[in-house]
C-alpha cells in the first residue's frame, strides 16, 4: 500500500463523515463534549481544514459518534498498488 500522490486528506474525510452524518460543526463538538472530550468549534474546524492534528483520543471519540470503522479516515489517502 502507498499513499497516492493526488490524495485526499483526513479533513476532508472528517468533513465527507460529518456531512454523512446530518451534523454541523457545533453538532459534533457537542457530541464530544457528551463524551467527556474537550474540543472546541474552532479547534474541530482546524482539523477539518489541515491546520491542527486530530488526537487518537478524539479519532476514537469520532469512530464512535460516526459509526464507522478507523479505515473510514483514511479512504483515498492509501492506494492498494503494488508497484
């Protein structure tokens, strides 16, 4: 496996999961506050724009409120080529 050259990032597939799910930014930080995470609106909508690095403790916070497995993060990042 290799990252692909033309590849999308974990912002953009945090943002494709948010919308998936029906939340807006402030939904979601909500949500992590439910779960005893502190993560503000401004810090989550860095993540989401590449400018601040999401935590594996807030990943798994994500995995959770999503419903998804950890390999949903990363699609289009990874290329199954074996050059």
């Amino acid at each position: 496996m290799k990252l692909k050259q033309d590849s999308s990032d974990i912002g953009q597939n945090l943002k494709r999961l948010r919308l998936q799910a029906g939340y807006n930014c402030s939904d979601l930080v909500i949500r992590f506050q439910l779960l005893g995470i502190d993560f503000s609106y401004g810090i989550y909508r860095k993540v989401e724009q590449n400018r601040c690095n999401v935590k594996v403790r807030e990943l798994t916070a994500l995995i959770e409120i999503f419903g998804v497995e950890y390999n949903e993060f990363f699609k289009a990042i990874f290329s199954d080529d074996s050059d």
